[in-house]
C-alpha cells in the first residue's frame, strides 16, 4: 500500500495503485452502492475513530487545533497559499462573494446546468445570477455562453462584476478562455470546486485557478466529511483577514466589536479530525476513482455518450454521468437499472433557470439550449473509489439490457 501520510496527487499514478490498497468490498453480489462510504469506512474506521476521540477528549469543538492542522493541509495539498476552512460549500461561495463586496446592481454570470448554491448565493446578497449555457462533452461553462450573459446583463442595466465557473463533476472548467474574458471585462472569478478538489487544470491544481476558489466536504463529494464543511481556498494575503472576520460574525480585532456583518461559517473541530484522516488516503482515492472512469469509458462508449475529459486536464470524477441517445426514456432506464440492484441519480434534471426559484432571473442571449438537453439526457451510475471490476461489469451489463428496451 502507498504510504498513507506522504501521499500527494502527484505522487499516485492510476497504474502505480497496489491491488491490495483498494479492497474489493462491493466485490460479491448484493445491492450496489451509489458511493460506498462504508468500504471506507472499512479501510480506515480505526484511525477515524481516534481521531474522532481525541477531539471528544480535547473538547475545543470550535476552532480547535485540528481546524488549523486541516487547512495548512489542505493548502499544501492543492499549493494554494491560503485555505479558509468554513461550515459547508455553500457557505464558502457565500463567504468569497462578500469578500468581493457582492451588492443588488450587480450582475453574476453563473452556468444553469449546476447546483443550486452557486446561483443562491448571488441571489442572498440582491445581485443578479445571469445564467449562462454550458458545452454539451464537458458539462461546463461556455465562454462564449459567458461572453453573451456579460452583454445580456450591460443591456439590463446591471454591472457584471464576476463569473463563477463550476467544475461540474469533478472536472475543470475552460479556465484559460474564461480567465481572459472576465480580465478583458475586470471581472473577478470565483472558481466554484465544490466537486472537483484535487483535480488539476494543466499544469495547475484547482485552488490557485481565480481570484477565489471554494470547495465542499458534503459527505458525498470526493473528499467528504461525516456532516457539512467547505473551504476558501487563494493565492491573495489580502482577503484573508476579511474572510476570517466575516466566518465569524464580521468579528474585528476586539471580539466584541463587529467591524462588518459576517456570518457563523466555521468549520466543526470534528469535521476536520474527519477530514484530515480522509486526507491521508485522498490521493490513492483519486487514483482509484480514475481507474473507475477509465473503465466505464472503455466499457460504455458504445452503448451511451461518456464523459470527456480534455488533454491536459484531470477530473475526481465526483460523479460519473454518461449521456442517454436522444429519444430514449430515462425514467424507465433507470427504473430497470434500479430493479437490477443499480442505483442511479439524475445531476441535473432540471437547470436552474427552469427552476421555480430562478426561472425569472435572465438567461444569456436566446436561451440555454445544451443545458436543455443535458438535463434531459444525464444519467449519473454509482461512482465511488472501491467500485472493483466485477460490479463495475454488473453495472455495464444491467445498463446494456436495460437500453435494449
Ligand atoms: C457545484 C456545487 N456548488 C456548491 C455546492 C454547495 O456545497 P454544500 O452542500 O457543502 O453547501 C455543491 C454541493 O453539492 C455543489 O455541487
């Protein structure tokens, strides 16, 4: 097995995984998991207990010492400069807006086919979330999408301020070609990775990409906690003291003088005991989840359209969603899959300018029609690190048979 506490992304490549670091959990036959925490839980439940005890023991359960720990960590795993622990995702693109000075007037442009929180967070300060159309093979922002939704919102009569590119599904966005626009316009751009921590763009790993990048630690995201966390990740000393004030309360140098309003956003003691040993394994984790995505591509590209990652990029493969041919229907694929014993999910069904929330806030230029279409074509299969080959093929042969009508 890779040493457990020197592994780094670098250091683990797919083929240099040893057979017995990845244990075939799910190998016999069963209900498949959708992502099976559980066969990690296996590897490292010791370790996480004590870990967990120590912090029972400790009790500083507020910013105790492992929150520290965890974001100096976390910082020399992904080289940004600083890592700003907080309460969840959502929280830390809540926290990286502010600390942009997000006011009503002010536009963002946002990609539709997302989740929620990356428009919700625009919306909580009164500025405007313009939604933007995204590429059909990599699910994330079009620039040219990008570009439209910049001059939808001037001829609005609102400032675009900013751009939040997601990398949907574990993978980069189109980073250089929005980077030049939003500089071409003085645009900020806050890089939503709440699924892709650990990926890298080129020869840059997310968290040193935008002005800001924040990342979640929900339990289902490939680095994930045993509750809620986040993270603000950046390259700038300058926000820091902001960002750490506004995490709690808006808090200045006297504790009982607010100098702003801030929120409660930090990150639980607990979680990040959780998440520093997760940690540890979080690159032989990556690996394995590629070997994963290797496989279903070689696997499936026949029957369905898979994801594409382009060269020079990599993705942590939060989930693996394949598109349906056109015409087929989903809901009954699914159903089939679901009588087989083979979970599945639909990210998303709906973008979120059809949304009840959001559908009347403006979209770029005449409309959205790729993520139109995604939404109605995405089916996302069970992806997890300790998926071994036999159930992987279970999960091949149930999506063939259930395809065949
Ligand atoms: C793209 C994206 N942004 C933001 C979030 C919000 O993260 P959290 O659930 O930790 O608040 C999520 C969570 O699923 C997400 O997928």
């Amino acid at each position: 097995m890779a040493d457990e506490a020197a592994v780094s992304p670098d250091s683990i490549k797919p083929d240099s995984i040893k057979p017995d670091s990845i244990k075939p959990d799910s190998i016999e036959p069963g209900p498949i998991e959708f992502i099976d925490l559980g066969a990690q839980r296996r590897r490292i439940g010791e370790r996480m207990d004590e870990a967990i005890r120590r912090v029972v023991d400790h009790g500083r359960f507020i910013l105790g010492p492992e929150v520290g720990e965890l974001e100096q960590r976390l910082a020399e795993f992904c080289g940004a400069k600083h890592v700003l622990s907080c309460a969840n995702g959502t929280d830390a693109l809540g926290l990286a807006v502010m600390a942009k000075g997000l006011a009503p007037g002010q536009a963002v442009v946002v990609p539709s086919f997302t989740f929620a929180a990356t428009a919700e967070i625009v919306a909580w300060y009164g500025a405007t979330p313009v939604f933007a159309d995204v590429y059909a093979d990599t699910f994330n922002l079009d620039p040219a999408s990008l570009e439209a939704g910049i001059a939808t919102a001037r001829r609005l009569g609102l400032d675009p301020v900013g751009v939040i590119p997601v990398d949907l599904f574990g993978q980069p966005a189109d980073y250089d070609a929005i980077l030049e626009i939003a500089a071409a316009h003085g645009m900020w751009v806050i890089c939503d990775a709440a699924q892709s921590f650990g990926a890298t763009y080129r020869d840059r790993k997310i968290g040193t990409i935008g002005d800001l990048t924040t990342t979640s630690f929900f339990p289902a995201k490939p680095l994930g906690c045993y509750g809620d966390g986040g993270a603000v990740l950046l390259d700038d000393d300058a926000p820091m003291a902001v960002l750490r004030s506004l995490r709690v309360h808006g808090q200045g140098a006297d504790k009982y003088d607010n100098v702003r309003v801030g929120m409660n956003a930090r990150l639980d003691t607990m979680q990040a005991a959780v998440l520093l040993e997760k940690l540890r394994i979080f690159a032989d984790e990556i690996a394995a989840r590629q070997l994963v995505a290797a496989r279903y591509g070689a696997l499936l590209h026949d029957l369905v359209r898979v994801p594409e990652v382009p060269d020079g990029l990599t993705s942590v493969w939060a989930q693996y969603t394949v598109r349906l041919p056109a015409g087929v229907d989903r809901d009954r694929v699914a159903a089939r899959l679901k009588a087989a014993g083979v979970p599945t999910a639909q990210y998303y069904a709906k973008p979120l300018h059809r949304q009840t929330a959001y559908r009347d806030y403006p979209v770029a230029g005449n409309g959205l029609p790729v993520s139109e279409r995604l939404a109605a074509e995405v089916l996302s299969l069970p992806m997890h690190p300790y998926l071994s080959e036999a159930v992987q093929d279970r999960i091949v042969d149930a999506l063939r048979a259930a395809l065949r009508g």
